[in-house]
C-alpha cells in the first residue's frame, strides 16, 4: 500500500514534520512493506513559512521587527524563486503573534512587525508577497502593519491613533499618500487559515478575541472598533471590507490587507497544498493520512485537515485522521485520537510516543480503510 502522510502541527506539542514523522513511523512498525510518503502541511498558521520555503527551494532572513507589544523581536521571513519572479513569504505569527506577546492585550497589541517584515521581504526585491495570517495576538485590523509601510492612520486632530485595536475607535482619516513608493507594483496574497468576516458574532472580536486575552467588555469594545475601521476605510480608500470572508482573520489583519494593499485572500492550505504539489502525490497514493491537535467542526473550513480529506474524497482515496482530541468523526473517515485512547495527560506530555502506537494501531486496521490501487 502507498501511503501519504499530510499532517498539520499539533499546537503545543509537535510540528507538523514531527507529526508526520511520528505517524509514519508507527505505520511502517505495523506494516513494513507499505511504501510511505510524508508531506507535512500548514494552513497559513505557524509553520505555513517553512513549508513554502522549503517547497520551493528558498531561503530564511532574518530582520529585527516590532513585536506586538512594542518590544523588539528577532523574525524570519522567506525569499522563494516563483514564475514571475521573487516571492517573498511573511509568516505573521513571527512579527505579531500571540506566542511573542510578554502578557495577552488584544487592546494594545499591534501589527507593525508585521509590516515591518513585509517591507525587508520587498527591499529584498520581492515581486509577490504572501502573508501567512494566523496565530496573531492582535486585532488592530491591520492598522499598525499599514502605519510600518507609511500609511497614516489619524484621529480628529490630525496625530496618530494610538497602537491596538482600541485605538481604533480614535479614527476619524485615514492618508495613504506616503505608503512605500514599492508596494504599488507588488502583489499580495492573504494566505488565511479562517474565513470569519470583519465583524459581529462570526468576527474577529467576538470569536478569537477570548483566546487572545479579551474580556467580555473587550470584545464588545474591539468588535465596535474594527467595524468603525471598516467604515472609514469604505469611505476613505472605497473598499467594503466588512463581507469579505477572511477578513476577521488575524484579528482583522485580512481586512487590513486587502484595503492597505490590495491584497487578495486565499484558503492558505490551497496556498500550500499547490506549492507543495500535493495533488499529484495524492493521485499515486492509496491512502493519505492527515491529523492535527483538536479535530472539530472549525477543522473542515479552510484548514489542513478539512483540504485533505476534501481532495482525498475528490481522488477516490481512503483518509484517516489521526488527532489530539476530536469533537467530529466525519461519515466514511478513520478518526483515532489520542485524548481517547491514551489520556489527556499522555496525549499533551508523551505526544510523539503517543502517536506512534495510534499510527499502528490504525495500520492494524488498514485492510478495512482502504485497499491498494
């Protein structure tokens, strides 16, 4: 049997190639004779940087950039040869993303890293960027990403509004005069693991606004801002971001590319999943197996395992996922996970071991998931 192994990280304990590593292993304890192949994947979240980098053969740098709180931070953005020249690759998660902020303040934290990043990917030459939006711990809209690439965002006296998404409220013009000269011929692409619109009960404040550190008044608070945003954008550059699915993600980093940057918004897994020439090994393989920490119903919307199982149902291939926890357990799909059958203490403190014997445990089982081509 040829089996594909394309699995996302699983937040907080592997990577996603541990991951992959992991369940290939224990696949091939149970079955040795299978032919695997791994091909790990990201969503545009964490891990969504190197995974196009290394699918096409680029490079890392490194830059000093603004961190969400204000203090400095040491990031990497990618630098790929693509067909109409250099394509640079933003991952913001490692600008302004909830893991580098010292305390959660979705009130204050900024996207400025973030657009400090996508500049050195210009100044780098970069024709295309695409700026990997996940795992943010801001929701600012994307304000102070546009402020680091020159753009003015004022308040009613003509001074800046202050960073974060409170200061959002604060906004009465917003002056693209001085946005870097560079960025009128580059093009960007959004690569979004969520498609939640700019605001209410679906949006960025309301639903990602808890995890980052918000209380009830503060997503009330944020969910106001970032729709009065949207309101001066329309008025002021003419874009109507507030239906725009995507838009929310990042905390409104979506939003704030499209109108700053005129960016395009893209399922990141299909961002991936073509760069990595995923199709074509799923067209030779007999079964794919695919996994992250929490299977749920979020999981079939524009994230890893959602796209796998998708193409695998499109290919006529048998698909198994292989997870921390799972809420869902999809009709016709393999659902193992690791919460269930080794224990919430085993599954987060002895993943990768855990993991193993759950791969076997499904391989034990592979003559009824699927048979060979």
């Amino acid at each position: 049997m040829r089996v594909l192994v394309a699995p996302d990280k699983f937040r907080g304990t592997l990577t996603a190639p541990q991951a992959s590593h992991a369940m290939a292993l224990g696949w091939l304890r149970e079955r040795p004779g299978d032919e695997m192949s791994e091909l790990p994947l990201a969503d545009g979240g964490e891990g969504t940087l190197e995974a196009l980098v290394d699918a096409h053969g680029g490079s890392l740098r490194r830059a000093s950039v603004t961190g969400p709180l204000g203090d400095p931070v040491e990031a990497a953005f990618g630098l790929v040869q693509g067909p109409s020249g250099p394509v640079g690759i933003v991952e913001m998660a490692r600008a302004s993303g909830l893991g580098l902020a010292s305390r959660r303040d979705p009130l204050r934290a900024s996207t400025r890293g973030t657009g400090e990043l996508i500049g050195q990917a210009c100044g780098a030459g970069a024709r295309t960027v695409v700026v990997c939006i996940g795992g943010s711990a801001t929701s600012d809209g994307g304000a102070g990403m546009a402020e680091a690439l020159g753009a003015r965002l004022l308040d009613g006296s003509g001074r800046p509004i202050p960073p974060g998404g409170a200061g959002l409220i604060e906004l009465a013009r917003i002056d693209l005069s001085g946005l870097e000269p560079a960025l009128r011929s580059v093009r960007v692409v959004a690569a979004s693991d969520v498609d939640a619109p700019l605001t209410g009960p679906k949006g960025a404040a309301q639903v990602f606004g808890p995890q980052k550190g918000a209380s009830r008044e503060d997503v009330l608070l944020l969910d106001r801002a970032l729709g009065h945003l949207a309101a001066v954008i329309a008025r002021d550059i003419g874009i109507d971001v507030r239906g725009i699915r995507g838009a929310g993600a990042a905390g409104g980093l979506g939003a704030g590319l499209v109108a700053f940057l005129g960016a395009r918004i893209r399922p990141g897994v299909e961002v991936v999943m073509e760069a990595v020439g995923f199709e074509g090994r799923l067209a030779v393989a007999d079964m794919v197996l695919t996994g992250e920490g929490r299977f749920d119903a979020s999981s079939l919307t524009g994230k890893v395992v959602g796209g796998v199982l998708a193409a695998a149902r499109e290919a006529g291939v048998a698909a198994a996922v292989l997870c921390g926890d799972a809420e869902i357990r999809p009709e016709g799909v393999e659902v193992a996970s690791l919460v269930e059958r080794f224990g919430r203490e085993r599954a987060l403190g002895q993943a990768r071991s855990a993991l193993v014997e759950l791969a076997a445990e499904v391989a034990a089982r592979a003559g009824k998931l699927g048979s060979p081509r």
